[in-house]
C-alpha cells in the first residue's frame, strides 16, 4: 500500500511542476522600458496607459529638458498624471 501512495505522490508532483510551467508562459515577463533611451513605439506598447502620441511626447519631452532622473518626472510631460506613473512603476526603468 505504501508503495502505490509513493507512486500517486511522485505522479502527482509530476503534474504539479509541468502544469506550473505551462501556466508560467502564459503569463509572461514584464516588458521593461527606458524612459530615457526607448523610442515612442516601445514605450506605446509596453505602458499601460500611454498610446503613441502620449509616448511621442515623452521623446520630444526627453530631448527638450534632458534625461530623466526619476520615473516620477514622466508626469511633467502633459497628459501623464501620477496615477499612470504609478501603475507602469514595475515597467519604467531610469538608465
């Protein structure tokens, strides 16, 4: 009887560690983006929030004042509020 439990355990833990890798590709790896080296169309496509015109206008924004020191500066370029900031803090990568 023991044997057949080891036996249920090992397939199960089997199952276990396939299924989590399945499961890891779905969700997928957080794109990062440099706020002071990307282009528009990066920072459109990985940026919750920001579509390509508000991305344009953090590069004409970036070669008008500088780089950026923070992440918190990108709600100094009009039409990014704090509140976008925030929710593409685990995104935006200060280089």
């Amino acid at each position: 009887m023991k044997a057949n439990n080891l036996f249920v355990i090992f397939i199960v833990s089997l199952l276990f560690s396939y299924a989590g890798g399945v499961f890891a590709d779905d969700i997928g790896e957080v794109s990062r983006v440099n706020i002071n080296l990307d282009d528009a169309e990066t920072m459109a496509s990985s940026l919750a929030g920001i579509g390509l015109s508000r991305a344009e206008a953090i590069v004409a924004y970036r070669e008008a004042n500088g780089r950026f020191y923070s992440a918190e500066e990108l709600s100094a370029v009009r039409g990014i509020g704090m509140r976008t900031v925030e929710k593409n803090a685990d995104k935006i990568v200060v280089e």
